[in-house]
C-alpha cells in the first residue's frame, strides 16, 4: 500500500469512528509541516508576492504567530483583509492556501466540500456546444440521461446543473475561441472526499472526449 493509500484509510477509519468531516479528520492524521508543499497552493509563491507584497512563507509565519492554526477560513480571511489589508480574493486565496499547506483542508477541499474541473476545447463555435449540455435530447448523445438536471442557464455563457441525486452540482462554462472552437469547464462542485475528486475528474475527461467525438 503507498504511503497516500494509507494515509487515507487512517483519515477514513477516524471518520467512521469519530463522525468527522474528513478535513477535520484528516487534522489529526496528517501532521502539519512547518515548510509547505507548492503542490496543494492554489497560487505560485510569485502571484502572492506580486499582489499582496509577502510570499508564501511570510504569510505563513504571520498567521501562525496570530494563532490562525484555530481559526476559522472566515476569521483568518478577515484577520488578512483588516489588520494587513489584503483584498478579499487573495484573502481567501492565502487563507485557502494557509489551511491546505497545515492540514486544517485537504487539496482539492471549499467550504461547501471537495471541487474538481475539467476543460476541454472542442471545435465547434459556444452556441452549438451550450446547446449541447442545455438541450436534453443532444445531451442524450454524449451523456446517460438523468445525469444532469438543469438549475439556471445564460445562453452560450454558463450551465449549473444538479447533478444525479441532486447532492452534487455542475457549472459548464463556454468560452470561444475564434469562430470555430469553444473551450468548455466543467466545474464539479460539493464531493464528499478527494477519493470523488479523482473518481470525478477521470469521469468528465471521459464524457467530454465523448462529446467532442459526437460534435466532431
């Protein structure tokens, strides 16, 4: 067994007996490090200096001083937006960062649980492509029907979608290139674990290599 397989077993096994989320299990398996690892940040160390004047591991030394290691994501955003007057989107990108790289959140983890996405460009113009996840019976051609449920759309733009049981949702976003190729995301949204991130990701690179060979 590698040592990632069995370190999530450990995390399942406390979940099972504890009740636990699992970034709140995975707390207690995974001991935190003093460095981090750039893998699980969601901005290179460069963007975080660029735009907030710090690098990674001065935020990390300034929030570990502030005791951020028992704060909440919305304390720690609020401490870096007030007293070092970071804006909101790379307050919650450090804050996000800060909690992956010491083990209060798994990679891959948001507040409202695990998120993956996938991109594809495909050579059909957004329209052609939007009205392929949007429109049931096209939808058919790629994707096992009652896989997706339509929520709220803007034509050629965006798609969220319910996806299965309802306990999962999708955002499809469309974005041309040129005239004749679309760049399709799937945003996959509140997975139980990282074991549905990978079990996902492989599922819509799938589905949309299917689609392109439909649309094709």
């Amino acid at each position: 067994m590698t040592e990632d397989k069995a370190r999530k077993r450990a995390i399942r096994t406390r979940m099972a007996k504890t009740g636990e989320r699992y970034s709140a299990a995975r707390r207690h398996v995974v001991q935190p490090e003093e460095g981090f690892d750039a893998d699980v940040l969601p901005q290179t160390d460069a963007a975080v200096r660029e735009h907030t004047g710090k690098g990674w591991r001065d935020w990390f030394r300034i929030l570990d001083r502030w005791g951020a290691r028992e704060r909440t994501h919305g304390e720690i955003a609020t401490h870096l937006r007030e007293e070092h007057g970071v804006a909101g989107w790379w307050a919650q990108a450090i804050t996000l960062g800060y909690e992956r790289a010491r083990g209060m959140r798994a990679k891959y983890e948001h507040a409202t649980g695990f998120a993956v996405s996938v991109s594809k460009t495909i050579g059909v113009d957004a329209d052609r492509l939007y009205a392929a996840f949007t429109e049931a019976r096209r939808r058919g051609r790629w994707l096992e029907p009652g896989t997706l449920r339509v929520r709220t759309t803007q034509k050629g733009r965006t798609a969220r979608f319910d996806f299965r049981d309802g306990s999962s949702r999708i955002l499809a976003s469309f974005d041309p290139k040129g005239r004749s190729k679309t760049t399709v995301t799937v945003a996959h949204e509140r997975l139980p674990d990282a074991d549905a991130v990978e079990e996902l990701r492989s599922f819509w690179r799938e589905r949309l290599a299917r689609l392109a060979e439909v649309l094709g």
